[in-house]
C-alpha cells in the first residue's frame, strides 16, 4: 500500500471512531435536531471519501504491479533527497519553545529559541557566527516584545518561573 | 458608489491609514520578492501586527501586503530566474531570457507596468460588482447559503491538482476540525476527546497559520543543508533604467492581450482558493494560443510577462469580490484577512458591504493606493530588493516562526492557541508529504461552522430537506457542485488518457 493507502485508512479510522463517539451525545429538547447530526453527516461522508482513496489506491497499486520494475526503479531515484533530520530537529525545537513560553517567559524563551533554531539550520562557525546567532536572538526578542507590549498593546507571556 | 470611493480615496490619503498601508506594501513587495516565502506566509506575519490597530489600518496592511507581493515576485523571476512566489511562475519563462539578452530593466518594467494595469483593470471590477454581487447574495436564505459554501467546497476540492479524493478528503478534514468541541448553533459541547483545550472549539487563524507556515517553512528546510544550485543572475552591476513612456506604450499597444489576461486574474481570483499560480499560468498559455508568433514564447517575449503580471495582480481583485459579497475567501491570504475582520467583530458577508460601507470602500481606496505605492517603492528600490534576497532563510525562518507565535497567542492571549499552532503545524506538513491539498483543507475549516449554521436554520425554517433542491437558488448551487465533481472526474480522466496515449507514442 503506497502513502495514499496508508492516510486513507488513517483518515477512515480516525472518522470511524469520532463518528461511535457522536452516537453518545444527547438531542436537545430546543432544536430538531441534536448537536450529532452534522458531525455525524461529516463523518460518514469523511470515512465513505477515505475508504474511497484506499480503494482507488489499491487498484493502482494493481496497475503499479503490471508497470515494467525499470521506469519504477527511474522514478524513485529521481527524486529528490530531502534532509528530514533536519526538519524533525526544527520540529523538536519550536516544541521545546512551545513548552518553555510559560514558564521562562517570552523574552527568555524568544532568544533561547531564535539562537537554536539560527544554529540548527546553519551551524554557526567560530566566534563571530555564534555572534551573530545571540544578536540575532537578542534583536529579535527585543524589538518584537517592545513592538506588541510598548506600541500595539499585545501582551506576550510572562514566565511563571522568572516573572519575567 | 463614486461619492463612497472618493471618500474612501481620501480617507486612506490620511497617515494613520497610508503608513500602514505604505509599511503592508513594502512588506509585501519585499516577501513576494523572496523566493521561498509566499504572499500567505508574508500576511501571516503582519497579521499580529493588525491587532492593535483599527480595522481600516490593519486591512489596509494586508491589502498593502497582497498587491505588494503579487508585484514583488517578479523581481526574481527577471533578474534571477527564480520565481518570488508560485504566481510569478510565468513570468520567469520570458521575463528572465529578455534580462539575460540585456535587456533586464525592459522585463521587469514591463512585468510592474502589466502588474499595476492589470491590478487597477481589476479594482475597476472589484468596485463594480462588489455590491451588485452582495445584493444578490442578500436575497439568500439558510437554504441557498448551504448550497454556496457546499459549491465552494467542492469547486476547490475538485480543481486542485492533487487528485480529486484527496481533495474532497482534505476539505471533509477541515470540516472535521470544526466539529470538535461545540455545537454552535446550541453552544453544547461535543467531541471534546477529554481534552479541555478543546471545549471551546479550535480558532481558524492558529490553524491556519500552523498549516500554511509549517507547510512552506519545513518544506524548505527539508532541501535545505545539501549542494546549492548556482544562480544563473543577471550581473548586479547592469543598469536597470528604461523609458517609462516607451514601456508603457509597449503594454498598451496590446490591449487585447491586456484586458483578456485580466479577465483571466478576475475568473480565477473570483472562484474560491485556486489563487495566482494558476491564473498567471493560464493567462501566459492564452497569450501563446493567441499569439502569431507562439514559437518566441521562452525566448524573451514582452507578451508573456504582460499575460502572466496582469492575470497576477488582477486575481487579487478577484479574491476581494468574493470575500466581499460572499464571505468566501477566494484564497489563503483572504482567509487571513476573514480572521482580521473576525478579530474585530466584523462579519463578513453579504451584510458587510451594507453594514460597513466607510470600511469597505476604504479597502476598495487601499487597493487602488496601493498600486502606485508599489511604484513608487520599485522606482526607488528596485535595486535593494535585490539585496534583500539574499537574506539567509536561517535568520528568517526562526524569525518568521516566532511572529507566527505571536499571532495565534494574541487571538486570545492564551497559549491554546500557540499549541493548536504546533499540533496543526504538524498536521500540515504531514498534508504536504502524504500529497493532500491545503486549500481545501482551510476552507474546509472556514466553512465547517457557517455549513453547520445554515444546515439547521433551515431544517428549524422548515423541516422539508426538499428544499434545497427546490428552491432555484439553492437547487442550481447543488446542480453546479456537483457538476464541478463531475468536470473534475473526466478531467482526471482525460489527462490518464492522455499520458497513457503519449507512452504509447513512444514506442
């Protein structure tokens, strides 16, 4: 089963359990109709769509099958290599930042994250890249913090741990 | 309507609605000029930015942004070869042969030249049928609404290129995502998972922007620490000066060429979520359909960068009419600018234009400013736009990131929001690598609740669900849904057919 197969089903399980869970919400005396009526239309029309993309994937995985194997071989090592370490890395980083706002606060935690992330990407080499890795932080917590708090009056967390 | 837009004119000449329309342009001619970071991803950022601000100034940021970065993208697409944005695609297949030929201030005068007359052609459009089209709409009952955003729906889910199940399973998820957490005709809480986060339901603008953001940012990131392509550029030290007059000539002595590839913007732009990189596309295959000499096509030719700057900027009208008279973001950035209005208690709709008249025709005002603002940032900035590309996207990409924080946190200064931000940033990347299209998706998501609404206002109208057929309105909305389906199945068809001739061929 190509990825086609694989997000069908995923989408299809996913619909098949919200749609048992919509069974147990109560009908309101107010209304004709109870609050699962429509997500229940929308699931069933989710899992009928996903269970349509697992079949359709099934039988070009059929047709894949009677292909010749060397324009298959062609196109897989056509494509183009992509650095996922890279982009799990990133993900874990902006997460961390996610978890971090809170409790260090959004001036501590804008730096610390704009300086991974600066240094994850393009690893900073020798003294004046990590120079410019921490100014970049420094400037970026800065003005944005004194652009939303000071002039646009947005308040940005404070950390529960530094109060700052 | 004159007397309104006059008004309007004025009213945005006043600083504390030019400058942010001046910054929102400048920004945006900057983001389209960026390769790798899209007008959505550009409106994303400046949308924090609106929040304190009245809403005439924030939607004048945007629009500013919108037009800005429709032009902007040009820049590279003539003098680097790479296109700022998917909308100026065609643009580099004449735009950047004419620089390399020597001429590189003839390509992109002409490409901003068709821009800005492609773009006022259109906001002649955008104030014409506006309000026509909103009255119309205003006859509208549940019934007929049902059937519109049903139409929509299925109209994006079915001219995306992805195939057509994907599509539609990618709309069925957005619309998913607005059944979690309340019912909101009733406010009773549903499918909340257990989670609390959840009860109040999810807000489209951190979905939004963890889609789109994720999306395009991680997409880059993945090509990102392998060899470099080198750049093909045209010489930085190579003049950029041209006879305006000469140039704009050259624009207007192809008049037709001019009104047919803004009608083409206008159609585009008009039906919801396809957006420029199609209209820019098809408008420079028209141009070579009906050229007489369709071979000089790729080799430099006036006439494509004409076709593909005007559709480009006209599409912006496009989207503005929808948004406008519907409340049916005609792309990703509308989408955007819908929160905006949201965010200020301003409903969108048929009702807007009527409720919001001063608003309304100020942003008709801010679109027509902001064309000769772009002007006049590109007759003295050109040449630094160069220099901007050269920004590193490791600088930027975190930079980006941190304003996008900001953004979903300061919806409702809670940190919910930052983490749907993250959960559906990883949805949305997963989206991209599993091939499922965005626009349905968001649309899916902005559509979900105003479906919802409408399905039950008219089963509690009256409980016949006859008549969604019956009543002409709706009943032709429904026929047209499922006519676009059923043009994008023999679509889908024909082109199997086609690809499966031409193998054939080649034995």
């Amino acid at each position: 089963m190509s990825r086609d197969g694989i997000a069908g089903l995923a989408v299809l399980a996913a619909s098949l359990v919200l749609f048992v869970l919509t069974l147990d919400l109560q009908d309101s005396p107010m209304v004709p109709v109870g609050p699962g009526f429509y997500p229940r239309i929308v699931l069933g029309l989710t899992a009928l769509l996903s269970l349509g993309l697992v079949i359709s994937d099934c039988l070009a995985q059929r047709q894949r099958r009677s292909e010749p194997p060397v324009a298959v071989a062609t196109a897989v090592a056509a494509k183009e290599r992509l650095n996922y370490p890279l982009v799990a890395i990133s993900f874990g980083v902006f997460a961390l930042y996610c978890i971090a706002l809170p409790g260090l606060g959004f001036r501590i935690a804008t730096f610390a994250y704009v300086v991974a992330s600066n240094a994850v990407l393009a690893p900073p080499r020798g003294l004046k890249g990590w120079a410019g890795s921490v100014t970049l932080g420094l400037l970026t917590a800065f003005i944005t913090w004194l652009v939303f708090e000071r002039y646009l009056s947005v308040l940005l967390p404070r950390g529960r741990w530094t109060q700052f | 309507m004159f007397e309104l837009l006059g008004a309007g004119i004025v009213n945005v000449l006043q600083f504390k609605y030019l400058i942010p329309l001046f910054v929102g342009t400048l920004i945006g001619v900057v983001g389209g000029a960026l390769p790798g970071i899209t007008i959505t991803m550009t409106i994303i950022v400046v949308l924090p930015f609106t929040f304190g601000l009245e809403p005439l100034q924030g939607l004048s940021a945007m629009i500013g942004v919108y037009v800005g970065g429709e032009t902007g993208g040009l820049i590279t697409s003539c003098l680097l070869g790479i296109p700022g944005k998917p909308s100026a695609v065609a643009t580099t297949f004449d735009g950047f042969p004419m620089a390399k030929k020597g001429e590189p201030g003839r390509a992109l005068w002409l490409g901003i030249w068709a821009s800005i007359f492609g773009g006022l052609l259109g906001a002649v459009f955008l104030v014409a049928t506006t309000g026509p089209l909103a009255r119309i709409a205003l006859q509208f009952g549940p019934w007929e609404f049902f059937s519109l955003f049903v139409l929509a729906l299925s109209m994006v889910a079915g001219l995306v290129e992805a195939s057509l199940a994907k599509g539609l399973v990618a709309g069925a998820l957005g619309m998913i995502v607005t059944i979690l957490g309340n019912d909101p005709v009733m406010g009773q809480k549903r499918l909340t998972l257990g989670i609390p986060m959840l009860e109040g339901g999810i807000d489209f603008l951190p979905v939004l922007i963890g889609v789109f953001a994720f999306a395009q940012i991680m997409s880059e990131v993945e090509r990102m620490g392998g060899a470099h392509k080198a750049i093909d550029a045209v010489q930085r030290g190579v003049s950029l000066a041209v006879s305006h007059l000469k140039i704009i000539l050259e624009i207007v002595s192809r008049p037709l060429l001019l009104l047919w590839s803004t009608f083409i913007g206008l159609a585009i732009g008009v039906l919801p979520a396809i957006g420029g990189s199609a209209a820019n596309m098809l408008a420079y295959d028209q141009a070579k359909k009906f050229s007489r000499h369709p071979e000089k096509f790729g080799t430099g030719t006036p006439e494509g960068i004409i076709a593909s700057e005007a559709s480009n900027n006209a599409n912006v009208a496009g989207s503005l009419v929808t948004i406008m008279a519907f409340g049916i973001p005609g792309d990703a950035v509308t989408a955007v600018m819908l929160g905006a209005l949201t965010i200020h208690g301003i409903q969108s709709g048929p009702l807007f234009i009527v409720q919001n008249a001063t608003l309304a025709y100020g942003m008709f005002a801010a679109y027509i400013v902001a064309h000769a603002l772009v002007l006049a940032i590109l007759l003295v900035g050109v040449r630094w736009m160069l220099r901007i590309v050269e920004i590193p996207k490791a600088t930027l990409f975190p930079v980006v990131l941190v304003l996008c924080t900001i953004g979903a946190y300061a919806l409702s200064n809670t940190m919910s929001n930052v983490y749907v931000l993250l959960v559906f940033g990883l949805f949305g990347y997963a989206m991209v690598k599993f091939g499922f299209p965005l626009a349905p998706f968001i649309l899916g998501v902005i559509l979900g609740d105003q479906i919802e609404i409408n399905l039950i206002r008219a089963i509690m109208t009256d409980a016949n669900p006859w008549l969604f057929l019956t009543r002409p309105i709706s009943g032709s909305l429904l026929v047209l849904s499922v006519a676009s389906l059923a043009f994008a199945i023999w679509q889908h068809y024909r082109q199997r057919a086609r690809v499966a001739t031409e193998v054939e061929a080649d034995f």
